[in-house]
C-alpha cells in the first residue's frame, strides 16, 4: 500500500489533504474555549479545594478575636487589621516547639527504622525466591488494611507491660507496625522494575546478596526509597489515636494531639492558636514534598532513575 501511494501521485495528496485534516481537527480540540473548560477550570476547582484549608488556617491565625466571634460584622473570608497575637502565644507562651521536636523525633526515627525493615523485607520476598514468597507479600499487605483502632487497646497493654508507657519511645516501637506493610509492599513493586541482570552479573563477578542490596539495588531504588520515606514521615507526624492514648504529659505530647488538648477547653475552642498550631505544623511537611516531589511521582509510577 505505501508503495501504491508513493507511485502513484494522486493518492499521494489525497493521503496529505486527510493528514492536513486530521491536524486542523485535533486543532479544533485544542482550541482556547475547549481547553478552559476541560484543563483550566477543573484544574482551578482542585486548587481551590486543595489550597483552601491553608488559606483559612493563616487567615485564622491572624484574625484578632472580635473578629473570630463576630462573623456578621466582619467579613469571614478577610481580615482587617492583622495580628500575631496568636502566633506570638503559640510559640513563646506555650510548649509548642517542645511539641513540634517530639513529632519529628518520633516521625524520624520510626521512619528510620520502618525503612531499614522495609528494604530487607522487600528485597527477600521479591529477589530470594523462596516459596511462598508472593503469599507472604500479600500478607504483609494485608496488615497494613487493619484499622488502628483495632490494635491501640492490646499495644498500650504491652506498652504498658513494659514500662514504656507516656514515653517518646513508645511511638517509635508501636508506629513501624503501621509503616512497614505499606512501605514493604512499596518497595516490592519498584525492586521489581530493576533488572535482575544486573544482580546476576554482580553474582558471577562474586558479590555477596548484601553486596548487591547495599552496593547495586538501594543506590538504583532511591526515588523509590524517598517515595516511602515521605508517606511513612507524614502518617508518623498526622497520627493522633496512638499518641492520644500512650503520651498523658504535656511535654511529651506530638503536635497533633497537643494543640487539640491545650486549645480546646471544654466546649471554648482557642481558635486562633489552635489554628495557628496546626499551620505552623503542617509548614515542615511542605517543605519535605517541595524538595523531593518529583522523585515521589517517578516512584509511585514505577520509574527507574539510572
């Protein structure tokens, strides 16, 4: 057929007249009209959805409290004559930054040793081939579908056991059974899109199974190994139901748990500083994604980066 159309001239600019159509159609799809309602406007709505929250915690937080009660006088959405009153008590007349170390020395450090198992675990079930190996990664899985709200009474009677109870290092112990399914199965799916030759090859020139995990694997697995740093670091530093129920001391306490505490008394709710604490927790989490994204999306699609 191509070599018809190319003996024969006519069918050769018939052939490019339907091409030059088919351009000026998908030129009418990409039109200005057609892209406003199928790109920028849901493209607009999840960006106000999204940002939304934000706006109003920093609009909260700077609100004097006349404004914050009287929502018919004022207009709810703006604020007139700002204040750092809020801020300024949240950070100098409360145990906030003392709350905040203990959120990111508990988040690091489950996280930390989340990722260490993790890594092991994966690179067992997926490269050592035993039997049973995919059984015992659904399984894993599997764990991680059971609700929180179902272990935290048998986890506090250990803990309590223990003595580990109102202590940091409880968190540490009790979150990895949390972030080690999800990271384990993560990390399963990305071992599986590096080239096993290249494990053999390591194999034959006689390299050892730490060798090429430490050596060829985890340098190869690193957007991977970011992707579940940042889910676990987050889910460490959201958490509310175990640190709720094993920290009872005002300074132990994580941010999240403590600013619902210290700022909700009774049936008065401390807006502006409840709403300030949450805006000032939530900045070291942003930060985080900006620095890694792209290595967290290349991740969660699979990609390799060589």
């Amino acid at each position: 057929m191509t070599e018809t159309t190319a003996n024969d001239p006519r069918l050769a600019t018939a052939a490019t007249a339907a091409k030059d159509d088919d351009s000026d159609g998908m030129s009418y799809l990409e039109s200005l009209p057609r892209r406003l309602v199928t790109l920028y406007l849901p493209l607009f709505i999840i960006l106000v959805v999204l940002l939304f929250p934000f706006y109003w915690m920093a609009l909260t937080s700077i609100k004097p409290d006349e404004q914050l009660i009287d929502m018919e006088t004022y207009n709810p959405f703006w604020v007139v004559k700002p204040t750092l009153k809020h801020i300024s008590k949240l950070l100098f007349e409360t145990q906030y930054p003392r709350w905040l170390w203990n959120t990111m020395y508990v988040a690091a450090a489950a996280t930390t040793l989340s990722i260490i198992a993790s890594v092991l675990a994966a690179y067992a079930i997926v490269r050592l081939r035993f039997r049973g190996a995919q059984t015992v990664g659904a399984l894993i899985f599997m764990a991680y579908l059971v609700p929180p709200s179902v272990l935290f009474i048998p986890l506090a009677s250990v803990i309590q056991a223990y003595g580990l109870f109102d202590s940091p290092l409880s968190l540490i112990l009790v979150y990895p059974t949390l972030l080690i399914p999800f990271s384990t199965w993560l990390l399963m799916g990305y071992f599986k899109t590096i080239p096993f030759e290249l494990e053999e090859c390591a194999l034959i020139d006689g390299a050892s199974r730490w060798q090429i995990l430490t050596r060829i694997v985890v340098p190869l697995a690193v957007p991977g190994l970011i992707s579940a740093f940042i889910f676990s670091f987050t889910l460490c530093w959201n958490e509310f139901i175990y640190a709720l129920t094993f920290l009872q001391s005002t300074q132990n306490k994580t941010v999240p748990v403590a600013i619902v505490n210290e700022f909700v008394d009774g049936d008065i709710y401390k807006w502006g500083s409840l709403m300030a604490g949450a805006l000032v927790g939530s900045l070291p989490l942003v930060i985080l994604y900006a620095f890694f994204v792209e290595h967290y999306v290349s991740a969660m699609t699979g990609a390799v980066k060589e």
